[in-house]
C-alpha cells in the first residue's frame, strides 16, 4: 500500500523452519507401476573386493591341485571366476537399462492418449495424504524454489493445516551489501539478539505465505472481462478463509488493508466501491496490492499485470526498481542513497506504445514505507528519486520496510482523485471519541476500532460486515480526524504507471525478504 510523500523525515532461498508435515502419494485411480529404481552398475572397489574374492578361490583350488595331482582345475577355476564377472556386469547394465526403457514406454503412451507429461507438475490425479490423516489434492504453488507445500486451486486449505507444527518458510534471506555490522557485536550476540523476535519473524512468515498462495490464484483468475467488485470480493474471501480469519478474528489474523486493483493511470489506493461495475479490459495495467497480517505483522506487497506484451517494458521498470531497493537496503544503508539507486534503473527503461516511445520515470511524490505494529505506514519513509532526503537518516537494525515503486509513462507526480475509498482510524482516536456529539459517529468508531483496530479499511467492508448506513457518521469522523481517508492517486489521464513491492526485515544477522516468491 503506498505512502505519499511528506515533509517529514546473490538472493539465495533458506532451509524452513518447518517443512510440512510428512506424506505419502496415493494414485486415485489404478496406474501403471514403474519397476524399483535399479541397482548401480559395480564400482571399482566392488570390482577389486570381487577379483580377491575371486583370487581365494583360486588359491583354493591350486590347494586341490597340489593335493589331488590335476594341473586343469586352476585353469578351470580362473574360467569360471571371469565368466562370473562377465555376467554380473551384463545383469547390471540390464537392470539399469530395464527402468529407462519402462519410463519411455510410459511417457510414449501417456502422448498417445493426449496425457503428454508435465515435467516439475505433480499429476492431478495424485493425492497426497498426509500421516496425520488430512488429504490434500496434489497442486503445488505459492512454494519458495525448491519447496513444496500443496494447495487447492482455488485455494481452500489454511496455512495452519499445512504448517501444524505453526512453524512457516523462511523468506529470501540476503547478506547486507556492505556488511558493517560485524565491528558491533560477535556472531554468536547477533544470533542471540535476532532469536528473541523469533514469534514476530514467523508470524510475518504466516502472513507471507498465504501471500504467496493468494498471489498465485489471483495471477490465474484476474482476466480481461472479470467485474472487478466480484472479483476482489471472492479474493478477500478466499485469504479470510486460508488464514483462518472471520468476523471476530479480524484483528489477529487477515487482510491488512482493502486489495487495491489500481488501473492504467491510477497508481495506488483504489479499490471497487459498492455499486462500482467496472470490468478489466485487455488494455489495462493493473496493480495488485494485497496485504495480510498475522498479530498486527504485515505483509505489504504488489505486483503489476498486462494483457498487451507493449506494456511489459514498463512493468519491468518498477520490477527492478524493487530489487534495486532491496539490494541496497540493510544496516546503516542512507535512505537517500536508496532513493537515488531506485531511480536510475526505473528511469533507465522505455515504453513504446502505439509507435510512440515513453521515457519512464519513477513516481516522485509516492515512497516506500516502515511498517509497524497494526500500522502500514509508520517511520521512515524510503523515496523513489534523488529528493533531498536528510543524508544522515539510514535504515537501521530492528526495522521492517515495505519497499515499493513505482514506474509512469506520465508526468511522474500524482495527485488525489475523488470517491475515496480506503480508510484507517487515527492512532489514538479511541481517546478522543466523547469530543463526537453524534451518537452514530461514535458507534462506527467503536464498529471501526473492534474490527479494524489501526488497519486499513474501505466502504465494501463496512456493507459485508451489516453497516450500510454510514456515511454521515463517516464524514463526522473524517471531518474530526479520527480517521483519516486515503484517496486514489492518479498520474494524469492517458498514462500508465506500474507498482512492486515487497516486505524486508532488516535483521542481526542478514536481511529477511519474507514475501519474496518464484513469481518475484
């Protein structure tokens, strides 16, 4: 979820702390059985514990010979000794061609009957049961590379099924760029400070890898001709649903903020209001915004998707812009510096669209973002361009940003549009709610602070959950600044801009990248 600017100040994937609970493959219909893999051909020391073996028998045999008087049987033995290895080296390479043969055999057959096999996907008709009882259809996504964990499509099983030990996957784990941590403190007081946050690191990990599952369906389901409202709508449903979360749990586990589905022009901060009827069209860039928390932790990330490969080049820009800025993010890394980084890769692409060329450029006025406690934005801010930043403020140990950006084909400054639609309370607005005179204003806050504590929320929420006749009591408490509202942001009208994002821990040891996922 993006922050609009103020005044104010090798990626390599790590073991998981839990892999999912142990399972078996169980065909749901008869198949073919291939034969047990075959046993290797003989090594060499096999061959020289044979020969000596081999030799014994000989010198055996030579016993007999001296004993008995028949100078033949040496011979005999020697014949017999070589034959014998002969057809073990035979019966090997049989057994090891016997399997390659049956593989062929069956991949041939499943092309003839149009079942061409799919290499790295499991087969749909397997499923996968688990030594806890719990089946699960064999579909794999949303895994970190090298991972497999199984889920629905849609998704339907929750992350606590799957994870029962309530241990989740690391995110990517990155040294710092320049790592200047080590004159501070040992390895060992490091390793030592960063275990006491262990519960907070795997709650974002929860929250992240329903993120990565719930990004997965959405990539599949969000098509040209889909109406926006309903889509977004069975969305948020279906990550209430894989995290566990109903009405009552809101505040501890689910989504942290309305999914924004910001189109073309529009950069962040809209999402589908009641009696909105839009409909996704091929020619539309739209960013994906989804955030989740688990105990106030937040998952802030973005992806951007087109239907025209023209606009590819420019979701590239923002992709990288991202990158950039988890690169270079770490320990005492100036926030200046960042921003500067930032810009000159997203300004370094261009967009041809319709035969005309655009020079992209980064979103001046829109940031990344701290993140804290139930609070999206919070802290320091981390700028897209060069923007004079204090030179002295750096990132430091303890700290969790979202790192986001954003390329435009525009002018590069976006400004507030009107029928707002994302919403949050002011911190500390439940100690101002007896300055409000109007008894239903004071109810939403209360409705607002039981459900929403300091996350954000939209309109369509408050019509799922049975308050609809808001809208006075709303503009008291905006009026009030007991809740602030969060306008959609558009660049000016005929342009595109693209979004990414992804949210860091800057730890003892390293930087954890806890939404980072094989789809980037």
């Amino acid at each position: 979820m993006a922050e609009p600017e103020t005044n104010s100040e090798e990626i390599k994937p790590s073991e998981t702390e839990e892999k999912p609970s142990e399972i078996e493959t169980k065909p749901a219909e008869p198949a073919s059985v291939v034969d047990e893999a075959p046993k290797a051909q003989l090594t060499a020391a096999q061959k020289k514990r044979q020969k000596k073996k081999n030799k014994k028998l000989r010198d055996k045999a030579e016993g007999e010979q001296d004993k008995h008087g028949d100078e033949d049987d040496g011979d005999d033995v020697d014949d017999k000794c070589e034959e014998k290895e002969t057809k073990d080296d035979q019966k090997s390479e049989k057994k090891d061609e016997k399997p390659i043969e049956k593989e062929k055999e069956k991949d041939v057959e499943q092309k003839k009957q149009g079942n061409e096999p799919k290499k790295g996907n499991p087969n749909p008709s397997v499923e996968i049961k688990r030594k806890d009882g719990v089946t699960l259809p064999n579909l794999e996504y949303g895994a970190q590379p090298g991972q497999k964990f199984y889920q629905t499509m849609p998704p339907t099983i929750t992350i606590s099924q799957q994870f029962p030990k309530h241990k989740y996957p690391f995110g990517k784990i990155e040294a710092y760029k320049d790592d200047n941590t080590t004159h501070r403190f040992t390895d060992l007081r490091r390793k030592a400070e960063e275990s006491m946050s262990e519960s907070i690191y795997n709650d974002f990990r929860q929250a992240a890898e329903a993120h990565r599952q719930l990004r997965a369906y959405a990539r599949q389901s969000l098509k040209p001709g889909v109406k926006l409202y309903d889509w977004v709508a069975d969305l948020e449903k279906r990550g209430r649903n894989i995290l566990g979360e109903n009405a009552n749990t809101h505040t501890k586990v689910g989504h942290a903020f309305p999914t924004g589905l910001s189109l073309n022009n529009c950069a962040a901060h809209y999402t589908p209001n009641p009696g909105d009827d839009r409909v996704l069209e091929k020619g539309d860039v739209v960013k994906v915004d989804i955030g989740l928390h688990v105990n106030g932790h937040i998952i802030d990330s973005a992806f951007s998707m087109c239907f025209d490969d023209q606009f590819q080049p420019l979701i590239e820009s923002s992709r990288e812009g991202t990158y950039t800025g988890l690169r270079e993010a770490g320990v005492d890394a100036r926030i200046a510096e960042i921003g500067a980084s930032i810009e000159e890769t997203i300004s370094s692409y261009e967009c041809e669209i319709g035969k005309k060329t655009f020079k992209i450029k980064p979103v001046s006025n829109l940031t990344g973002h701290q993140v804290g406690d139930y609070l999206v934005h919070f802290g320091k801010s981390v700028p897209l361009i060069h923007n004079g930043t204090d030179p002295s403020l750096r990132m430091e140990e303890g700290d969790f940003f979202a790192i986001e950006t954003f390329g435009t084909t525009g002018k590069g400054r976006v400004i507030d549009q009107p029928d707002c639609s994302h919403y949050m309370m002011a911190p500390g607005a439940m100690g101002k709610i007896n300055t409000l005179r109007n008894q239903s204003a004071k109810q939403l806050l209360n409705f607002i602070n039981g459900h929403f504590k300091t996350l954000a929320w939209c309109k369509r929420w408050l019509h799922e959950w049975g308050e609809t006749k808001y809208a006075l009591a709303l503009k008291q408490l905006v009026d009030s600044e007991l809740v602030h509202p969060y306008p959609p942001l558009s660049d000016h009208a005929g342009s595109y801009v693209s979004q990414h994002e992804h949210t860091v821990a800057i730890k003892p040891t390293g930087k954890e990248i806890f939404s980072f996922g094989e789809d980037g």
